[in-house]
C-alpha cells in the first residue's frame, strides 16, 4: 500500500525525484474510471494513461485530424514534403559540447540568451532528432519555438557526428546505445538542480528515448517524455524499409550516414576486430552500414540481433513516468503494426496518439499547415505543459517540508 511519510526539518528532495515518485503514487491509487469520449473518431487514442492524460487534450484532439489537401493525401508526398519545403524557423543557438566518459563528444545546443531571461527553476524541455538528424532540422526548430514561447528552457541534443557534432573516438551511436544520452541529463540536471527536465525523441532520437526510459524505470530523472514517430520494433521497420518507395528513404538515409562517416573516416582506419569499413564508408542501405560499422561498435553478432534487442517496444511495459507517443498510421518507416499496443495499454504511465495520416515526421496538417508547424507540436506542449502544472500545489512548488515518498 502506499503511504506519504513527513518530517518537519528533512533535508529537502529534489522536484525531480518528488514527482517521479508522485507519478508512481497516483498511478497506484488511482481507478479507472468510464468518461465520456474526449477525442475525435478520426484519432485512435489508447493507453493505461489515458484516464489521466486525455483530459488535457480534449481541445486538440476533439476536432478532426484533416490532412492538408493535396499533400495529405498520401504518406510519401507528405513525409518528402515537410522535409523539403517545411519553413526552418530562424533560432540562435549557443553550442555547449559535451566529452563523455569514454572521450567521446555530443553537441548540446541551447537557446542563446535564455540564460540571462529565464529563471533556474524554468522547465526543461530536450529534444532528441532523428537518424543523422540534430538542431538544423525544421521539426526541431519549430518544436524549439512553441516551447520556448511557454518560457521553457530548451536544448537540443545532436548525436556523434550529427549536426556537425564532433566526434573524438571511432565510435557514433546506435538504437540501444543510452551512455550518451545518460550523460547528457545527468549534465543538464545538473546545471539546473531546481527545474524539471523534460525530453521528447523523434524517429530513432523516439526509439532511444523510450529504451533509456525502460532502462531507467523507477529511478528516471525526468518528469514526463514524448516519442514521435518511433519505430518501436526495428526488425518490422527493416522489413519494410525495403520494400518499394520505401528504398528512396533508405537510399536517403545511408547518403546521409556515409557523408557523417567521411568526415571522420581517419578515426577508423587499421581499427581491425570484425568491422567492415569499405562497407560502411561505401553502404547502398542503411543496414549495410548497421552490418559494416553500428552492430561491431557496439557488440552484436548480427545485424537482425542488433535491431531486435534494440527495439523499444521491450522498454515500455518498464516506463514509470508520464509518456506520451504519437505516431501516423500511414508511416512508411515506423510501421504501425509494430506498435506495442497491448504493453502501452498496460502501463498506467502511458499513453498513444495514432492520427490517420501525417507520413514520416510529415503530420502537414492543423493551423501551421502546409509549411508552418506540424500538427503534433501543439499536443505536445499541452501534454507536458499538464506534467509541469501538477508539480505544484496552489502555486507552491513541491519542494519544502517532503522528506519521503514511499510505494
């Protein structure tokens, strides 16, 4: 049974471990119970969460998900469209790279001057880009813009190699891979020990957001996340990557993989061990990259090894904090059969958006469309907006007098 302990002079906890163990609280004592429908038929909406994270929502999601005409209509037009034509909002950005414990090196980018213009205590909202994607990207900027507009502190986490990340040791990152991304919050927690940190992963930044989740479980430092357009299970993805139109996007992606790996190819050479370098600096696929460099680096004996033990649909039956994922029934490279609905029922802590179109990181649709914001973001913002409002008690922070909260 759960039970809330108090002393009057304890040493104080932090606002983050408070509300993780709040989270789990109210999960634990709370009851389902029937409520009235608060979404639009259009969008499936499903999750052990959604009696506790629908009701925020309501405004966005009880309209009707209607796909910009002439480009909505079909997934492929949509997902090159907002790569290629998708305004990129102009944001300054202040570069903070970060050496891990291993002498590798990622690059933080955070918002110039909200040093000086936002409080210590002011949220904080990480973004985590795709595959070879980082701050340049226009879902990232948008993203950047909404929450910065909410007076939440934002930075973006570009992988090794990304975003012109430097990268110090033969090594880039991978599905699974959660050294760096454990470093870079505990980093960030650091630098602001009063605010609660926030994180939200697109495409692959999705898949290593919600392992790093599961890894985590009861001992997650951040108060809430969001996944988009997550893969979820990487051996479906592969499968279908390679079917089809679908070879456009792999092609695509394994240009964009070789040009990172060109320009750090001399950390690479006379590496020896089971790498295939000439097939990773040469890959036609992004499995024939995965197979030449990514499953060596990191300890698979195959790549179909890698991908299935990589996958984050195992992680989600461990989440314990507030997760929302959103994903496009029509994603061409996260296929929705590959979404672990049953284990996202399951779990009290989450919850899954599924609109009927959007296309891969497309989602051209709602105010910004067809070149403004995507659809997701403002669902987004309200999503974490509510985790952040429930930190507080009649406009006190939950910081002073709690001394232990205990399940």
């Amino acid at each position: 049974m759960a039970r809330l302990a108090f002393a009057s002079s304890p040493p104080l906890a932090s606002a983050r471990t408070l509300r993780r163990h709040f989270s789990i609280f109210a999960a634990t004592d709370s009851k389902p119970s029937e409520m009235p429908r608060l979404h639009h038929a259009s969008v499936e909406v499903i999750g052990g969460g959604t009696d506790r994270f629908l009701p925020p929502l309501k405004d966005s999601l009880s309209k009707p998900y209607d796909a910009f005409p002439l480009i909505g209509f079909n997934r492929h037009v949509e997902t090159i469209y907002a790569a290629f034509y998708r305004s990129v909002p102009s944001v300054r950005l202040r570069r903070e790279c970060l050496r891990t414990k291993d002498n590798g090196s990622v690059a933080l980018d955070w918002v110039a001057g909200d040093d000086s213009s936002l409080p210590p205590e002011s949220p904080i909202l990480i973004l985590l880009p795709g595959l070879t994607g980082g701050s340049q990207d226009s879902y990232v900027r948008h993203m950047l813009l909404r929450a910065r507009s909410m007076k939440w502190r934002c930075v973006v986490f570009n992988s090794r190699g990304c975003g012109d990340s430097p990268v110090t040791t033969p090594q880039f990152y991978s599905a699974s891979f959660l050294g760096d991304i454990s470093e870079v919050i505990a980093h960030v927690g650091a630098r602001f020990p009063r605010a609660n940190l926030y994180a939200a992963g697109w495409s692959l930044g999705g898949n290593i957001l919600v392992n790093y989740l599961g890894q985590e479980s009861h001992n997650c430092t951040l108060s809430a996340a969001v996944s988009l357009c997550n893969p979820f299970d990487l051996v479906i993805a592969d499968e279908d990557f390679h079917k089809g139109f679908n070879n456009v996007y792999d092609k695509a992606l394994s240009r964009s993989l070789r040009r990172i790996f060109s320009k750090h190819s001399l950390l690479f050479e006379d590496i020896g061990g089971g790498f295939n370098i000439p097939m990773a600096a040469n890959a036609d696929t992004v499995r024939d990259f995965d197979e030449g460099l990514t499953r060596v680096s990191f300890g698979f004996k195959t790549v179909d090894e890698y991908y299935s033990k990589s996958s984050s649909s195992k992680a989600i039956k461990h989440v314990r904090i507030p997760l929302l994922c959103i994903q496009a029934a029509n994603d061409p490279i996260a296929p929705d059969r590959g979404i672990p609905r049953e284990d996202i029922k399951a779990n009290p802590n989450c919850m899954l958006i599924v609109t009927p179109r959007g296309g891969h990181l497309g989602w051209v649709a709602g105010e910004g469309a067809p070149n403004g914001a995507p659809w997701t973001d403002p669902v987004v913002m309200e999503f974490l907006q509510h985790v952040e409002s429930c930190e507080t008690i009649n406009g006190e922070r939950l910081l002073e007098d709690v001394h232990q909260i205990q399940v």
